[in-house]
C-alpha cells in the first residue's frame, strides 16, 4: 500500500496544530516511515538523545513499536519514550485500512520532575551523549497535564480523519501515477515538462493531465511546484545551504522565480520562513538566566 498527498495542505494542517498547541506533529505511512513534519526539526532535547546512533536507533524502534500497537488494536495510543517523553499515535483509516498514522508529541508529562530525570538517566546514561546539556534541555521542557494530552488526542483523532476525507492523503491505487510521482522526486532538479513526462512514459498530455488532477488532486505543474516548494522547506529548515542554492537543488535554478513561487505557496518569503522555522525549532534553546546545574552527585 503507498500514499499519494498533497504535501501543501498536509504541511499546513501540521502547522496549524502546532501554531494551536506548540506541539511538533509528523505523519507516517502504513510501513512506520515519516512523510512530513512540522516543525522539520526536532526539539533540542531530542536532538541531543539522537546525536548516539544507538539512542537514535531507539528511539525509531519506539515510534515503530507504538505505530504497530495502533495498527493491531485500531486506536490511538500514547506512550513514553525510552527517553521519558510522552508521544501519542493516531491511525488514519480508510475504509477500514489503517493507511497511515500521525504523531505528536515530544512531551513531558510527570509528577516528579526529578523522579523522571532518575529514571531517564538509568535508560540513557550508557549512550555518548552530553548529560549536561541533555539535563538543561529537559529542564526546559514544559509540563503538559495528561488532560491536555487527551484532548489534544481527540482533536488529532479529528485530524486523522479529515485527512482522508479531504483528499490530502489518497491510496496510490494507479500504478502509473505512482511511477510519475517517483519519477518527479528522483529527479526533481532536471527539466520536468509536460513533454519530458508524456515521452518518458509514452502517454498523451491529455492523459497525463486526467491522471494528475484524479491522483494527485492537482494539474501536473502545479503539483511538481508543490513537491519543489515542500523540499525547498525543509532544505531552508534543516541547513544552512544559501537560498540561491536551494532553489538550484530543487529544480528552479532562477532565485527570483523561486522566491516568487515560494511566497504564493508559503504567504512568505524563503528568507523569512527560514527565520520562522529557526525561531520555532530552537524556541526551547533559550540560555537560562542562571544554568541548570547538573543532577544530585549520585549521578556522577
């Protein structure tokens, strides 16, 4: 089973349930592998528990085990991570077919914020991390009420379902818009013409165009601008390549179409949104007036 969406809209549901809530939300397909997220970065803390490929490692076995306890039991779940953090999952369902899930979480929830750091310490102190800046990290963490939790499960429960619904998410059930859409992505930085598309897969304009609107939701330009916006996003978000090159990577090598196109997808600038994206990744990297010093000399 493969998922087709439509990554605009997808994208800017996520950032609304993060501008409502402050939460980062990704969504992942029926095999446990992420599609799309917002915010792209994770929080510091996270960022830290990562920098071990061992922790990493643990912490995608998390999210796998608890996607597949929701594909079993057909509801939502949440958990804490192997780092102390509460995570929820939600199934999207279509027509009985769970064909996706979406997770928010990266929460602290506790009644002891020391008795949580005890029991986070035992679980990740054998990984190569920095145990100061993990403690200062957590230390920054916000505490969220498991009431909060729960509503904000149900309202994503909503979510989940006007996905579908919505045609934001669509089974690829067309073998061939498939091989179009995998095509686009593998070589979304060459010319993608009507007719590069229609002599690569030896089909007519009007075909092509009959496919894209009925798959993707969308005209076939439309679409391949949509998936080069969407990496444009994350390339702004997650490094530090200059503009101009960003927009050569994705296929628009011309900085002021791809400006241009950037706001009217986006409603900002690359430059801004890159400055957005960095104000909300780090928004819990705040230097304390006085630093955390590191837990009780049992630790040591």
């Amino acid at each position: 089973m493969n998922l087709l969406f439509n990554l605009a809209d997808v994208r800017e549901l996520l950032r609304n349930f993060y501008t409502l809530t402050g939460i980062r939300t990704a969504i992942f397909d029926h095999s446990f592998h992420e599609l799309a997220a917002y915010p792209t970065r994770l929080s510091t803390y996270c960022h830290i528990i990562r920098s071990d490929p061992r922790a990493e490692a643990a912490c995608i076995r998390c999210d796998q085990e608890a996607c597949s306890k929701v594909k079993n039991e057909r509801r939502l779940y949440t958990y804490e991570c192997h780092a102390g953090l509460t995570e929820t999952v939600v199934p999207i369902q279509a027509d009985n077919q769970i064909i996706g899930y979406l997770m928010f979480g990266q929460l602290l929830q506790t009644g002891s914020r020391e008795a949580l750091w005890d029991r986070i310490y035992q679980n990740v102190s054998s990984y190569d991390l920095d145990m100061n800046k993990l403690y200062n990290a957590f230390q920054r963490k916000k505490h969220i009420s498991k009431s909060i939790i729960e509503a904000y499960a149900r309202t994503m429960e909503m979510s989940a379902s006007y996905l579908y619904l919505s045609r934001m998410l669509i089974l690829k059930q067309d073998t061939l818009a498939q091989k179009i859409d995998g095509y686009i992505t593998e070589h979304i930085k060459d010319d993608l013409s009507v007719s590069v598309l229609c002599k690569q897969f030896n089909i007519s304009k009007s075909h092509l165009y009959k496919l894209s609107e009925q798959s993707f939701g969308v005209g076939i330009a439309e679409h391949i601008r949509n998936i080069r916006i969407q990496l444009g996003k994350k390339l702004l978000g997650d490094t530090d390549c200059p503009i101009y090159e960003i927009a050569e990577q994705v296929g628009i090598p011309d900085y002021n179409y791809f400006t241009k196109a950037f706001k009217r997808l986006t409603g900002i600038l690359p430059s801004a949104y890159r400055k957005e994206n960095r104000a909300i990744q780090f928004g819990d990297d705040r230097t304390p007036s006085s630093p955390f010093q590191y837990p009780p000399s049992s630790h040591l």
